[in-house]
C-alpha cells in the first residue's frame, strides 16, 4: 500500500471500470471513470487543488487567508477539504435548494455557507460570490467559471488518465457545469487522437432559472469561450430528471452508486453507444452516491423522485 | 409541417403564455421565423437581428443542441420538438 503524508495527495488517480454489461449495442464498451472515489467525494476535488495551488505559486493565497468561492456543491466541498488541509478559511455561496448532505459536508470541514436565492440557481450564487469578491478584496476569489486551473486539472491529470487506462477510447461523454471537464480531458483526448468525440450532456434549465429576469441574464463560462469550447465538443444533449434518475438505479444495478448528474451522463453515452456502429465510449461519473441519500432516488416512487429533483440543483 | 415548439417561462409572455407552440419549418430557422411571424414579440430574442442564435439561448431539436448539429440550418420534421432554454450556469 502506498503511504500519504496529507489528504490532498488522494485527489486523482480515480478507478476506470467497465460497465458494457449496460451498453445497448454489442459493439459499443462503455466504461465509466469513477470520479466518486476522490477523497471530498467528486471530480471537484481535482480543480479545487489546482485552483488553490496555482494561486499559491503565484502568491495571491497565503496561509490563514479568506476564500471565497460560489458553488452548487462539489466545487465548495472540494475547497473546504483543501482549505482545512492547508489552513485557509473558506466561505462558500450555495443556492438554497441543493441536498442536505451538500450543507452537512460544508459544515462538517469548517466552511461557512452563504445562502443564495434557489430560484437564481447557479447564477444567483455566482451574482452573490462576485459581489462580496469585490467588497473584500482581501479575500481570494478562485472563481472557478473563469479560472484557467479549472481545465488544467483535467488537461493534466483526468485526461492523461483516461489515455493511459483506455487508449482505444472513441468517445468521451460527461456533464456540462463550469464545462472545465470537458474542456481539459477534450482537448487532452483529442491532441492524441483528434478522431476522439467529446460529447457533453447538461441538465435542462427548468423551475430552477425562473428567477431569470430576461435572456440577457444569461451565463457561459469565460472558461468555455475562452478555450474554444464550442469548436471543442461534438455534441451536446439535454438530459432530464427522471431518465438520469431511471439512469443511476441502472448503475445501481451492476453495484456503481453515483450522483444523479451521472445519471445523465450514462443517459448521454447510452445515446451514443446506440447511434455509433463501434466504439468505446467512456463517461464520467462526477460524484458518489452519498450526497443524494435523502433524494430517495433508489428506492421512493419515482414519479416523486423526479418531481423532487425538478426543484433540486444537482449538476 | 408543422413542429412543436417548447417556450422558456422567460418567453411565455411574448406567445400569450403559451408554454408549447405550433410553428412551420422543414429547418429551425424556418421554424422560428413562422414563430416571429406569429408571435412578433419574440422577435429579436431567440435569433438576433443578425440572424444569430442569440447567445444565452440554447436550442435542442429533441434532445440535441442545434449549435452543435447544423445550427439554425438543422433539419426538422413534424414529429420533432424544439426547444428553447435559457443558457445558466452549474458546477
């Protein structure tokens, strides 16, 4: 076994596991990279390390200073854990509807909340984090939509993985959030093998942005513009509540318990392994189970399920 | 042909607070220029005066996002659904 000096260390290296058992076409695998095995528990965790130890290489974070950060979840678990390993204080801004377990991780690692308007989503928390940024500017505000460490982490550390454990790789598929995933692993994936799809799968914006007051409220991250992620991706897909929901009971089936953004994901690849004559497509699984217990995705009627998860950031 | 045509709650207003409409096309942009002609309101806020999608708007024939098939140029046919969604943010 090998030893480790700080938690930190335990980010990345995550396990690729072959689930074709669950792949509609006989000449499609499909292989799933189990982002649920990092230590605060999702994908994030990667870019939290790479945002935190890119500002202290460029002296803008120092031990015992304020982070702030918005979140619908992950991105703040995975700073609180980086933070209470390295010494920083670390207030993250969540929507209000996101699950319970996402509020107990924060507290259990010492992170203060801020709450954000649910009706706002994502935006609102992104609004409200931009706002106390620039009133305390001694505080360090990693911003993760825009910050070039976001899609380092994957370019550096997701995507040589994938390489390295599927070089027969044909199409990438994973969720769209900061779109940092996409964007590092695609365009990792694609300089060794340009014939590789990248295919990104996202949520539809429902009864969460009816806070919106007008399309010109809208939101892309710099990070997408900024590193061509349009040209990037070869497709992308909406996935709704109760077929990501129907999705992650599958996973359950062959012993993966995932988040419901993964779900989607497996939703997205399953689409493609049936449109494709052959291939490997692998996708990403971007958090466990266990922030979504209370959800009862598994076991409640899932009509109640997915009426639940309508209100429910997720991704 | 006619193709249904799935409106944000942001757009409603502007289709009688319709939340699906009717609208003609053998393409999207033909499509939601039969939707302008029905609906002058919603001129200008799905394709730009420059005949643009415009930015924080993103359009699925289905389940997929047109930007990514043929744009505006993306075929329809009359069993298809379009949908229009507001572009936000996660992580």
């Amino acid at each position: 076994m090998a030893r480790y000096t700080s938690i930190v260390e335990l980010i990345g290296e995550t396990p690729l596991l072959d689930v074709s058992a669950l792949s509609p076409n006989p000449g499609v695998a499909l292989l799933v990279k189990l982002e649920g095995h990092n230590p605060g528990g999702s994908v994030k965790d990667r870019i939290a390390r790479s945002m935190v130890e890119a500002a202290e290489r460029d002296g803008v974070l120092a031990p015992g200073q304020v982070i702030i950060e918005s979140s619908s979840g992950n991105t703040g678990i995975g700073l609180a854990l980086v933070a209470r390993a390295k010494g920083y204080k670390l207030k993250v801004v969540l929507p209000e509807n996101v699950s319970i377990e996402r509020r107990q991780l924060l507290e259990i690692y010492g992170a203060e909340i801020i709450s954000s308007p649910g009706s706002e989503g994502s935006n609102g928390a992104v609004k409200v984090a931009q706002k106390l940024a620039a009133d305390h500017p001694e505080w360090w505000y990693p911003y993760q939509y825009a910050n070039a460490a976001n899609p380092d982490a994957h370019y550096t550390g997701t995507g040589p993985e994938i390489w390295r454990d599927c070089p027969e790789i044909t199409h990438f598929v994973a969720g769209l959030g900061t779109s940092g995933t996409l964007l590092g692993v695609g365009r990792y994936l694609k300089e060794q093998n340009p014939a590789v799809q990248v295919w990104a799968v996202e949520p539809p914006a429902g009864e969460m942005v009816d806070g919106l007051k007008s399309l010109d409220e809208g939101y892309i991250p710099p990070i997408f513009i900024d590193h061509g992620g349009a040209d990037l991706l070869d497709r992308k897909k909406v996935v709704g509540p109760r077929v990501s929901i129907e999705a992650v009971r599958r996973l359950a089936d062959v012993g993966v318990l995932c988040g419901i953004s993964t779900g989607a994901a497996l939703v997205g690849a399953l689409k493609c392994a049936a449109e494709i004559e052959s291939g490997v497509v692998v996708f990403l699984a971007a958090d466990g189970a266990w922030k979504y217990l209370s959800t009862g995705a598994w076991t409640d009627d899932l009509d109640e399920v997915t009426e639940r998860a309508r209100h429910t950031l997720y991704f | 042909m006619a193709v249904a045509v799935r409106l944000p709650t942001i757009l409603r207003p502007d289709a009688g607070g319709q939340a699906v409409v009717s609208a003609e096309g053998t393409t999207v942009g033909e499509v939601f220029a039969d939707l302008v002609r029905q609906y002058p309101a919603l001129s200008g806020k799905v394709v730009t005066t420059g005949g643009e999608l415009h930015k924080f708007v993103n359009v699925y024939v289905n389940d997929d996002d047109v930007r990514y098939l043929d744009k505006l140029e993306s075929k329809v046919i009359d069993t298809d659904e379009v949908s229009i969604l507001p572009a936000v943010a996660g992580g």
